[in-house]
C-alpha cells in the first residue's frame, strides 16, 4: 500500500482521482464501465459539472485499487478548537481525550507468547 496524494479539498480530491485514472492509463469511459457508473460520470466529475456521490466515489475507488484514509493530526487543531475540547460546555469530549495514531506496523513489537495457565486455572480445569 503506498499514499499517492494528500487531500484536504475536494478541489484537491477531484485532482488526486484524475490524477490515479491517469497513472493507471485508464480512460474515462474505461474507468466509468469498470466503476458500473453511467457513461461520461467520470469526465463530468473532473470537469466539476457533477460531484462524486456516495456510492459513485466507493465504486470508483475501488475501480482503481484506492480507499481513503482519515488522518488525525492533532498539532494542527486550531486554537479555538482546541481550547473548548475540554470545555463544560462539551460533555463529550471532556470525557474523551484526542486520540492518536498507533506507530507504524514495522515498529510494533510482536505479541508476546502465550502466558502459561494459572495455577487456579488449571484446578478447576481437573475439577
């Protein structure tokens, strides 16, 4: 899996699709038969005459191998944002601290070996 593009728009969105299409040598219609979406939908999006749409995006994406993915990035919470996230007058998030990513899978250590039974365990087991 690699990234190929870092959207924040949907201006940004429309670009990084076109621009996948294009890596993948797909043509529109090519790409609209492949996705089960009308003739011309694809060329239409791009052009911004019409918006992807709830399912004309998933089955686009999965046409040409994509999935988006959400990113947090805490540190570029703007201040006023971050100032009523613990406020009283945000029950929710005051019970909820910001969530992080884990690191990266190659830095996860690997699960440690099955602990052996405890001794309770294994009395009631012959029990």
């Amino acid at each position: 899996m690699q990234i190929v593009a870092n959207v924040e728009t949907y201006a940004d969105l429309v670009c990084a699709l076109r621009n996948r299409r294009l890596d993948l040598g797909l043509a529109q219609l090519v790409l609209d038969d492949c996705a089960g979406v009308q003739d011309g939908y694809t060329s239409k999006c791009e052009a911004r005459l019409k918006k992807w749409g709830e399912m004309s995006l998933g089955a686009v994406l999965g046409a040409m191998g994509c999935k988006l993915v959400l990113v947090a990035d805490d540190d570029s919470i703007p201040a006023a944002v971050r100032a009523n996230l613990y406020s009283s007058r945000n029950p929710q998030a005051a019970k909820r601290p910001l969530v992080t990513l884990p690191p990266p899978a190659a830095t996860i250590p690997a699960p440690a070996a099955e602990p052996t039974p405890q001794p309770a365990l294994a009395l009631l087991e012959a029990a």
